[in-house]
C-alpha cells in the first residue's frame, strides 16, 4: 500500500450467516492478507432495524443489558447501547421475531410492552436523546404496549386492562395517557425507520406486514379493525384529540406493526433509519479521512436502493467524493443500477462459490476470499 490509501469499512449485516460486526471483521482480515499494512476502520451498518445497538457498541457505545417482556411475556435478557447521554434502543431487541417462543408466530397476542421497558431503562440511565429503531417486529399492536409499559392505560368496557397485543385493542373502551412517564417530555425521542405506511388501510401495518408475523386473512382483517378503533378511542382521549387520526394516517404510523403510531403519541421525531444511525456512529469523521469505502449487506436488490445501508453509506460517501464498492451475498443489481446508487462495483460471495447454499453456511471464509479481492483491485 501507498501509505496513504485508508479503507473505511461500513457494511450492513449479512443476514442469516454474519453481523455487521462479523461482516467487517471478516472483510478486514482478507484485506489483510493482500495489504498486511493497510489502514482501515469499521463502521459496522445500521439501518435501525436488527443489528443496531450491534453496531453502537461496535462503534463505542456502552452495551447495557435489562431483563424485558418478550413478545408473549415471558422475560428476556434485551440490550440497548449509552453513549454520552444518547441511548441506542432496538425494539426487536425486546419485541422481535426472533423473541417469540419456540418461534411460533401470534400475530393476534404479541406486544411491544418490552420495547417500552427498554426505553424506560435508557430513561433510567439518564439518556437524553434515544434513537427507538424499529424492524423486525413480531408484532401488530399500534405501539399500546409500549405505551402501557411507559404509564399509559387501555381500558375495557369494565374498566380491566385489554389483553396484549393487536388482537386486544378490540375491546378497548377508555385510554388514559395522563400516566405517561414525564421524563419523555424532556428527551428528544428520535425513530429510526424508513417505512411510509400509514397505521391503517390497504397499505397499512395489518396488511402489508402482518402477514409476514403469520396473520391469516381473517386475523388481518381484525387487526386493521382493531387498530382502527385503537386510534378512534385516543381520539376521544384528552392530551391527544384529533391529532390521533392525524397521526394514524401519517407515513411512517405503520412502521413494525404500528408502533411508530405509538412513537407519535410520544412526540418521536421521524428520521431515516440510515441517516440518523450514520451520525450516531460517528460515520463522517470515519468517512473523511478514508480513500476507500466498502459496503454491503446480505442481498444487494432492489429494496437495497429504497433506505437500506448500503445505499444510505454509498450515497454519504459519493457526496464526499469517496470510492465505493460493496460486497454482498448475491447480487441481482445491474452494474447501471450500482452506478446509479454511487457504488462503482460489487463483489458478491456467489462469484468465489456459486453453491448458494454453501455461501450461507460458509460466508466468513467466502467474504475474506473475496475481500482479498476488493484488496487487489482497489488497496494494493
């Protein structure tokens, strides 16, 4: 290497093999091995979904660890990342799929209480600004369990708390938000996502992702009614009012089954998931004194150019005048398209082993052949 050239190492998580974190551990030792000398730095991608507080520790946060409801209630061990006053809280951390029991989807019962207590910990911490990032949730309840789990009450007709989840909110007669806790007056919540789905309708929370958290037809059906009625009720609800169905028609209300409809109701300011992780984890001084940039995630697509990572850190970097180029799991992306996106070229695993199946299971080993590569073409 020239001594000059420094690489800054920014990739999103291959799903299902590598983290962010394994991602850019992987890519900095097969630079190494064709440029022992090389000079780089990682900023393990984010985009506000799984893998985020990953990243803010990677990035220097302090990992702190609660015991939270998880989906169904059963307590977990969940992680959110502090840093200065700035807490990092990821609701699948608490609430996500992969919380469920046994992995048995419930569509109609899972709750975000536990993404609630999260945040009430980094509160609890002295956390003045929380970035809330949202993805991956195993849930469809408009956020009324984080809500309740922050001192708000949903009511049936004889006055008992409804049962959790979206499924719940059907009988629910009263809510009371006058309980909330008063220290959220004094944060600046700020919500990491890049959905524009409103909390209701053909294109809302139920119907769009709910089956993907195994929601029949019917069960969309009752959670869209039931989401309907959850927003009508707070309507009527003093301290909230008309905004409610303000907010329930909003981009963004739909976001990880509603919960960015609850965000709302606490005064959550919206952001891009990617924009908002890149200035939490210090990418634009990282970004400044690098000569080359490496990105990626699992699957580069067309979804990779609506708000995920690698678009977000190619986009960052083509506007400092940085290289790009990306490695990823497959890559179903015309070099045009690429191009478009600020990345001059991508490296996929499939181009060392075509057995996609062995590229799940091997993808450490394939990443570091084919970041020897990246080193060859664009370090050495």
């Amino acid at each position: 290497m020239d001594g000059t050239r420094r690489v800054l190492v920014a990739a999103d998580k291959f799903k299902g093999s590598l983290t962010a974190v394994e991602v850019a551990e992987r890519v900095a030792a097969g630079l190494r091995r064709v440029v022992p000398d090389v000079r780089g730095e990682a900023r393990p991608g984010a985009d506000g979904g799984e893998g985020t507080v990953a990243a803010a520790v990677a990035a220097g946060f302090e990992r702190r660890e609660v015991r939270v409801a998880g989906p169904l209630g059963a307590e977990v061990t969940a992680a959110y990342a502090l840093r200065e006053g700035t807490a990092v809280v990821e609701m699948a951390e608490a609430s996500g799929l992969h919380r469920l029991p046994g992995g048995v989807l419930a569509p109609l019962t899972a709750s975000t209480r536990g993404s609630g207590e999260l945040l009430r910990a980094a509160l609890d911490a002295g956390a003045r600004t929380i970035v809330f990032g949202v993805g991956g949730s195993a849930t469809t309840d408009g956020g009324a369990g984080m809500l309740a789990a922050l001192g708000a009450r949903f009511l049936d007709a004889d006055g008992r708390p409804v049962a959790p989840g979206g499924g719940g909110l059907a009988r629910l007669a009263s809510a009371d938000l006058s309980g909330l806790d008063p220290r959220l007056a004094d944060v600046e919540l700020v919500l990491a996502s890049d959905v524009d789905n409103p909390l209701t309708g053909p294109k809302g929370a139920p119907a769009v992702y709910g089956p993907q958290k195994g929601a029949s037809p019917d069960d969309v059906t009752a959670l869209d009614a039931a989401l309907g009625h959850f927003a009508k009720v707070l309507e009527g609800t003093e301290g909230v009012g008309a905004r409610a169905a303000g907010y329930a028609a909003s981009p963004g209300a739909g976001a990880a089954g509603g919960i960015g409809f609850g965000a709302m109701l606490l005064g959550a300011r919206f952001r891009p998931g990617i924009e908002v992780m890149l200035d939490v984890l210090g990418f634009a001084p990282a970004l400044e004194r690098a000569d080359l940039v490496i990105t990626g995630e699992g699957s580069l697509d067309e979804q990779t150019l609506h708000g995920k990572a690698p678009a977000g850190v190619a986009a960052a970097a083509r506007a400092a005048g940085k290289e790009v180029v990306a490695v990823c799991g497959r890559l179903v992306l015309p070099a045009e398209a690429l191009g478009r996106a600020g990345i001059r070229r991508a490296y996929p695993l499939t181009d060392v082993e075509p057995d996609v199946a062995k590229c799940i299971a091997d993808a450490g080993p394939i990443l570091e052949r084919v970041a020897e590569a990246v080193a060859r073409d664009f370090v050495a």
